[in-house]
C-alpha cells in the first residue's frame, strides 16, 4: 500500500523517535515537575512537622513550668503555715514567760515592801522608845530639880510610860 | 473499508529512507504538550499554593502515592518515569480522537519500545544487583533443561506488554472502522429503499414523526423512541433528495453512534490500557529493584533469585 505503513509492523526509526521523546519527557517531567513539586510538597511538610513538634515541646514546657511553680506555691504556703505557726507559739511562750516575770517581780516587790515596812516600823518604835526615854529622863530631871519626892516621881514615871505605850 | 498502519507523510531520502509516519508527528506533539505542560506546572511554585498549584501537587503526590504503593518506599525514585510513561501513553491514545492525528499507541513500534525499554531497566537492575554472571546462570534454574522456558518468559514479558496495548488501542480502531463501513452500507441500503417512491417517503416520515411527537407515559422508552423517530425523519428527508437526485447515498447514520463506540475505545481503554501498562511495568521493575536489605541477600547467596 503506497503512503501507508502495515498495521502490524515494526518500523525501527518510529521506535527510535519514540524512544527518544519518551526519554525527553521523563527528563523534563523529572527536573521540571516533579522534582520541584515533590521538594516544595517535602519542605512544606517539614516545615508543619517542625511547627507542630515546636508547639508540642513549648506546651510540655509550659507544662513543666506550671507543674513547677504549682509545686513552690504549694511549697510557700506551707512555709508561711509554719512560720505562722511558730511565730504564734513563740508569741504565746513569750507572753507566758513576760507574766510570769512580771508576776514574779510583782511578789518579790511586795515582799520587800513588807519587809521594809516591818524594819521601818521596827525601827520607828525603837526610836520612839529611846525618845520616850530620853523624854523621861529629861523630865525626871526636871522634876528632881523641883524636889519632889521619890514616889511622886516614880507614879508619874509609870504612869507616862503607861500612857505612850498605849498610844503607841 | 480499508485497515492500514500510520500513514507515512513523508520519508527523509537517508541511511535507506527515514519515514515520518502519523505516529512520528504524534508522538512529537504528545512530547511537546506533556512538556509545556510539566514546565508550566511546575514554574513558580510557592509555599502558600494557588489553585493551580493546589491541583498540580495533588496530582504529582498521588502518583508518587501509587508507585509506592505498587513498588515500595525504596523505588519511589522511579516516579518520573511511570508517569511519563502514563501520560504519554494516556495522551497518545487520546490524541487519535482529534481526527487528524492518529494514537501513537495504535503503533506497534510505540508498544514495543516503551515495553522493550521497561524489559531492558529490568535486566539491567537485576545485572547490577546480582551480577551478570549470576543473572544468567538464574535461566538454567531450578534445572538446566527450563533454559529455553526461561529464556521465552523473559522474551513474552516485553512482547506481552507491547501487544496488549497496541491490540487494545488498534483494535478499537478497527473497530470503529468496520462500524463505520457497516453504517455507511446501511444508510445506503436504507436509501435505496426508501427512495424508490413517494408512498415510502411519506409513510417513513409519518412513522417518524409519529415516534418523535406522540408522547405516552412510559419514560423508560422515550429515549429510544426519539432517536428512532429522529433517525426515521432523516431517512425520509435523504431519501426525498435522493429521489429529487440532489444527494446520492448520504451515510447519515454515521452522526452520533460512532460517538458512543469512540467514548469507550478512546477514552475509557485509553485510560485503562495507560494504567494497565504503568502498573505492570512498575510490577516487573519492583521485582528486578528489591528493598535495599534484600539486595545485600541476593547478591551474597546468588542462587536466591526469583522469576517475576
């Protein structure tokens, strides 16, 4: 058949063409198409990967973090507890101690107080007594001077002992 | 009716006479498209993809998604070639639909390099991982007298592959052809009939639009019914010309049932014949491309290799 090739023939320079532009396509499919397809799909792919795995430590670290300060708060609030809790104590044995010294200064000064009050007194009568004395011999003498008699003299004596001692 | 191969446009008077059939010019136009296209595709390509781009890495990363599934993680590498392989054999069969063009899978010279060429990366896989020594001594196994079966499974792989594509692709060719042929020779006979007389015109004409017009409740037939009634009137128009004897013989049964038949051979077994000759060619190459740890075992102990 002029201008036709058969229907089942092999015509080695078609294949020849065929071949090479399959080789073409592939090469310019390859470098062209899928290999910036595939890297742009790869990175961006990447890139979320990255993003995600970024979000997933900064939340464990946040985590990590709150665990953290939940556990110091916890920690202050038991320290203050205690502080609180000793500072009362401490109030409370020193408010003890200040009454107990105060009441014990209290006994002592009233003790002297009596004490002293007791020597004074003591000491006053004392006094008294040898004035009263002195006051009788003064008078003794003036009365022996004016020459009364002796039994005169000793009724007044006794009798004025007895009256100071009276009053006294 | 005549069943011929490409035709032959012209032939360069060298090396005992180059000829540039339809296939030539095809495959030509089949390599431009595909690589205007690919480079188009892939220009321009940014982080935050427009429509385009969204579209083009759907398609590539479901390509890349099929050959790893087909030949394994290790062999995604051969990508570009199955889908080059895919499309221009998608795009070579489709391109026979414009008219002028003819497919260039309806060549065998087509077929049989693309299935010669998967046959010889496949042998040269298997000479490089194993060695050339051992890849021959496989044919005399498991014992010497399987040489030739050997030798003939190696040889059928590529000539299976190259003729069932060509056969699918040519075939439907054929097909439409004898269909066509087949029309023709009724609508002439119809016309012949019909234009004998006046009385045949006017009673094929009231059938006709009796079919077309009288409506009844049963939808399943309506379908069927216009179109005869269509058909009818057309035969009864062409056959008043011809008995006027303006128009001889018009082939009008040739619009429209063609298109059903074209549907299916060019589209439909295009695609599917594309996809049948990508996954066996992906199916022979995986086995002559191992996973990397099994290559080691192949090319220690030499007597592990296995026919696909």
């Amino acid at each position: 058949m002029e201008g036709f090739e058969n229907f089942i023939g092999l015509n080695p320079w078609t294949a020849l063409f065929t071949l090479c532009n399959l080789v073409i396509t592939f090469l310019i499919l390859r470098k062209f198409l899928f290999k910036p397809v595939k890297k742009m799909i790869d990175s961006r792919q990447k890139e979320i990967d990255d993003l995600y795995a970024d979000a997933g430590a900064a939340k464990s670290e946040a985590e990590a973090m709150r665990s953290d300060y939940e556990q110091k708060l916890l920690e202050a609030r038991q320290t203050s507890a205690e502080i609180l809790r000793q500072a009362q104590s401490d109030a409370d044995a020193k408010g003890e101690e200040i009454l107990r010294q105060a009441r014990s200064d209290a006994d002592a000064l009233r003790d002297k107080a009596r004490s002293d009050i007791a020597l004074e007194k003591k000491k006053a009568l004392n006094d008294i007594k040898s004035d009263i004395s002195q006051i009788a011999l003064d008078i003794a003498e003036k009365v022996v001077e004016k020459e009364i008699n002796a039994a005169d003299q000793q009724a007044l004596i006794e009798e004025f002992i007895r009256n100071m001692g009276d009053e006294v | 009716m005549n069943i011929t191969g490409p035709k032959i446009y012209f032939t360069i008077p060298v090396l005992g006479g180059i000829n540039i059939t339809q296939t030539v010019v095809s495959s030509f136009i089949v390599m431009v498209i595909l690589c205007v296209a690919g480079i188009l595709l892939g220009r321009n390509l940014t982080r935050r993809p427009g429509r385009m781009q969204v579209i083009t890495e759907k398609g590539v990363s479901m390509i890349y998604g099929l050959v790893e599934e087909a030949m394994g993680p290790y062999n995604v590498s051969w990508t570009p070639y199955i889908a080059s392989l895919f499309m221009s054999s998608l795009l070579g069969s489709l391109i026979g639909m414009t008219g002028i063009l003819r497919s260039t899978t309806a060549d065998l010279s087509t077929t049989a390099t693309w299935a010669v060429m998967t046959s010889v990366i496949c042998w040269y896989q298997n000479i490089k991982n194993i060695g050339l020594k051992a890849w021959l001594k496989g044919f005399t196994e498991p014992i010497v007298v399987m040489t030739p079966m050997n030798i003939v499974s190696e040889i059928a792989q590529p000539v299976s592959l190259a003729f069932r594509h060509f056969g699918n692709v040519a075939g439907g060719g054929v097909i439409t052809t004898m269909v066509y042929w087949a029309l023709s020779g009724l609508s002439v006979a119809l016309l012949r009939l019909v234009a004998g007389s006046y009385i045949a015109v006017c009673v094929v004409l009231v059938l006709g639009g009796v079919l077309l017009l009288v409506h009844k409740k049963e939808k399943k037939v309506k379908a069927i019914r216009k179109v005869l009634g269509i058909l009818m009137i057309a035969l009864a128009l062409f056959g008043f010309l011809q008995r006027l004897g303006v128009t001889q013989g018009v082939p009008f049964l040739q619009v429209g049932i063609p298109a059903v038949l074209s549907l299916y051979f060019d589209c439909f077994s295009g695609l599917i014949q594309a996809f049948v000759f990508s996954l066996l060619s992906m199916i022979y190459i995986s086995n002559a491309c191992p996973p990397p740890e099994e290559r080691k075992v192949r090319g220690g102990g030499k007597k592990e290799r296995t026919d696909p």
